[in-house]
C-alpha cells in the first residue's frame, strides 16, 4: 500500500523547486538564503492556520 522513500532523493525532483526559487531571487531582487527563509515562513504560517481552522471546525476554537 505504501512504498517507502529512497534512501536518497532523486536529484530530478528538485529542479522544479530550484528554477522556481531561481526566479523568484530574479523576481524579488533577493539572496537565495532570504527567499528560502520567506517560504519557509509562509509555509509555517499556513500550516499553523490550518490548525486553527480544523480545530476551529472541530469547535475547539479559542472561546470553548
């Protein structure tokens, strides 16, 4: 049913990742460790606000 991960990614699987952090340096004017540190931000961000809207939807919101 699940297969496990390969010892070692593929390195094919990241190139997507690395034009698009490529351009966004481009884009944003910015050093690849910034950009890199504002998607990781972002990134957390979301998943804290996603915790918050399941536990908000389970009524375990803040008030309860």
């Amino acid at each position: 049913m699940f297969a496990l991960p390969p010892n070692e990614p593929d390195v094919g699987d990241r190139e997507p990742l690395d034009a698009g952090i490529d351009g966004l340096c481009e884009i944003l004017d910015a050093d690849r460790e910034a950009v890199i540190e504002s998607l990781a931000d972002i990134i957390r961000r979301r998943a804290a606000f996603e915790e918050a809207r399941r536990q908000f939807e389970k009524g375990g919101g803040r008030d309860a």
